[in-house]
C-alpha cells in the first residue's frame, strides 16, 4: 500500500480594496502545514492590511492546520491587524466551529463579504 501524495498550493494576491488574500487549496494537515508555517513566516504582515484566508479549495484540514491557522491569526494581530478566514465547505466550516476557531477568528462565505460588509 502507498500513501497518496498529499499536496497543499499557497498563493497570495493583493486586493484591490487593500486586503491581502491568501489562498490555501488541498490538503492542510501534519505532513503540509509546514509549508503553510514557512509562506506565513515569509509574508509581511502590515497594520493598515486586513488577511484574508481563502480556504474555498481546502478539502481536510486536521488540527495541525489548526494550529498553524491559530499562528496566523497571532501574526496578523501582532502586526496589528485583522485576520479572517473565508469559504470553508459546510464539512470544515463544521470542523472549525466545534474546535473553536470560529471563536478567535471571524468566518466568512467571501472574500467581498470581509471587505463590503453589508450598510445597515
């Protein structure tokens, strides 16, 4: 038996309304998050640059991606500024919520729902 090869693609593009998104698709776990830890690490994280983490293509994710989510949102804030986490599938969004994450960091359905919050 081979263990499939697990794979995790990280891009990151500025928004034109000022945001830096980050983009995570595959698989996020014990074997991957390294490479999310080091591109994390690699980023300058600025005050007037909200993060946004788009997760519309992770497919698992297990607590050691968690935990590096959880060290992301430390970088943003102690950079002094914010970090949210947009597009998670109904089966992660499930996972984040009863580990918490939702709790630290604000869940989202887009990337314009970060950046257009609706007037009231």
């Amino acid at each position: 038996m081979t263990e499939t090869e697990r794979t995790l693609t990280i891009t990151q593009q500025s928004d034109p309304r000022g945001a830096l998104v980050v983009r995570v698709d595959g698989e996020l776990d014990h074997h991957t998050a390294p490479e999310l830890r080091h591109a994390l690490a690699e980023m300058s994280f600025g005050a007037d640059t909200p993060v946004i983490m788009d997760l519309s293509g992770l497919e698992y994710c297990d607590s050691t991606g968690l935990t590096v989510l959880i060290t992301s949102y430390h970088l943003a804030t102690s950079a002094g500024t914010t970090l949210s986490i947009v597009g998670l599938n109904p089966d992660l969004t499930r996972v984040f919520k009863i580990a918490g994450i939702d709790l630290v960091i604000p869940l989202h359905a887009s990337v314009d729902e970060v950046l257009e919050p609706t007037q009231a």
